[in-house]
C-alpha cells in the first residue's frame, strides 16, 4: 500500500457534533459525501493532516480497512490516544475501545467509540471490519496528560451567566470554527416559551487541532480550572493554556515547531471539554435569551 497523504484525492470540508451525533463531509474532486457517526463517542480529534505527519508515514505501510477512489478508513487498537482517554477519565477500560482515523489531504478526523459497523460514504452500505486488518498499537499518537506543567488563565469570563452551560454544537466549516454554548432558563411567564441563554464562541480560520471529549472522560483535566470548595466554576468557561502539552504534542507529531505563533484554548461546559489550537483569536459573542416556542 502506497499511500501519499499529500496526494489524497478527498478534502474534509466539515466537522459537525451535535446532539445526535457527528457528521463528517467529505469533498471528493467536486462531489460530497458524509460519514455519519451515531450517537456519542468518547473523543473526537481533528488535525491538520502536516500536524499528524509521524501518523501518516505509519499508515502508507498499513492496509486500510476500506478505501475507494481516495477514501481511506483505519481502525486501531491499544493507541497512545485510547490510553490518553483511559488515563484522563480514571474510569474506562482500552480493551473495548477502538480508534478510528480517516485521513484527507488538509484534515485528518479521528473519533474513539465502541465496536461498530462502518457505513461507506460512497456506496452507503455497511463495511464488515475484518479483524485482521486492525491496526494493534500506534504508540507515535501517544499524548500527555502531564496538565500540573500547564497553565491555565482565565480567557473569557462573565459572572451573569447560568452556573452551568452546556456545549450543544460544535460545527467546524470551511477553515471557520463555531462553539455554541447553552442553559435552559426555564418557562417564559406566561408559559408560552422555552427560555434558553446562549453564547457563540467562534475561530474564523487558523485551525490546526480540535479535540473533544464528555467532561466526565476529561477527570484529570477538570481540577486545574475547578474548586469544588470555593465552587469558582459559575461563569467561567475558556481558559487560555500557557505551556501546552497539546501544543507539544502537535509539534513532536509534524516533527517541528509552528513557524507562526499558535495558541490553546480550553473550553470548559456542563457537557464537553474541548481543546482548540488555532492561530486566530476568538470572538466570543452572547447571544442573550433565546425564546424556543413550546411544541402544542
């Protein structure tokens, strides 16, 4: 198996996790075509693809477990980002867990989840996975949890809002990257609407890493920004890090420094935690009250 990422025919165009799932577009010369992932996996990674180039070295000497005009699709066990997970959250077992990775020509989209079919973006059938093409440990995406040489300072914070917010969408676009954070308010007075506060987070461009994961995966990670005595947690969301082990990880990974500056933003929800190392600052927008009309 020859594979060049540099000359991969198919561009990922969106990242999208929402409720129900995540959606991955896929544009292949001029068509598009979607990898849906159901329900919730534990942690989701995207990178630009010259940010995992020690991934994509091993993988031109691995059979995929699909491919189709461009389209490559891995499966892998007992990675360093499954015992990245495993270590972070204190309570999930490797052994079940499987890293899936899809490499394209500018992003490469990972997710860890269960056991599961495959559903071909092209032919939309399910793919049987044939357990001998497996990858077994690729200890190159071995990450750090080493978060006490971090420091974590306070980026946006805004006392009036709820004590708890919850990241409901996380929709990566076209190079541009939206995170919008919710809280239900309750009913309005007169019963007629659903109140709920919002808030936009958004990168325009500069995106080199997202990584996201259920808070209650991220154990090690939550004490750094949350005292459970003096309960600081209400009305602070995004911190910036100083001394990233992500930043270095990246870096270890594409086999060099960032020639321009990047920086990483660590937002914290009721919900998810998620990782952002990006060149462009954010632009941090509240949207205020929304009214949700009740369903009759």
């Amino acid at each position: 198996m020859k594979l060049n990422w540099l000359n991969i025919r198919v561009n990922c165009n969106a990242v999208r996790y929402e409720d129900d799932g995540l959606l991955i577009e896929i544009i292949q010369d001029e068509r598009k075509f979607y990898v849906w992932v159901g329900g919730w996996n534990y942690s989701v990674l995207y990178c630009a693809t010259e940010n995992r180039r020690k991934l994509m070295e091993q993988l031109k000497k691995i059979e995929p477990i699909y491919h189709n005009e461009g389209l490559y699709m891995y499966v892998a066990k007992n990675t360093g980002y499954i015992e990245w997970i495993v270590e972070d959250s204190l309570i999930l077992e490797p052994d079940y867990i499987e890293h899936y990775i899809i490499p394209t020509r500018n992003y490469v989209v990972e997710y860890l989840d269960v056991s599961g079919m495959l559903v071909s973006p092209l032919k939309k059938e399910d793919i049987k996975v044939d357990d001998n093409k497996i990858i077994n440990g690729i200890k190159l995406t071995n990450m750090s949890w080493e978060y006490k040489k971090e420091e974590y300072k306070e980026y946006f914070e805004d006392r009036l809002l709820p004590m708890y917010m919850s990241i409901t969408n996380i929709v990566f676009n076209k190079g541009k990257l939206d995170i919008l954070l919710e809280s239900p308010l309750g009913e309005d007075d007169e019963k007629r609407y659903y109140l709920q506060e919002e808030v936009l987070i958004t990168f325009e461009s500069g995106i080199e890493a997202v990584r996201f994961a259920d808070e209650g995966y991220r154990t090690l990670s939550g004490p750094t920004v949350y005292d459970a005595k003096k309960k600081e947690f209400t009305g602070r969301y995004m911190f910036k890090v100083e001394n990233s082990e992500f930043i270095r990880w990246l870096e270890e990974e594409r086999g060099r420094e960032f020639e321009d500056e990047v920086n990483h933003y660590f937002i914290l929800s009721s919900m998810l935690v998620v990782d952002v190392i990006a060149k462009s600052e954010p632009k941090i927008k509240k949207i205020g009250i929304r009214r949700i009309t009740k369903k009759r």
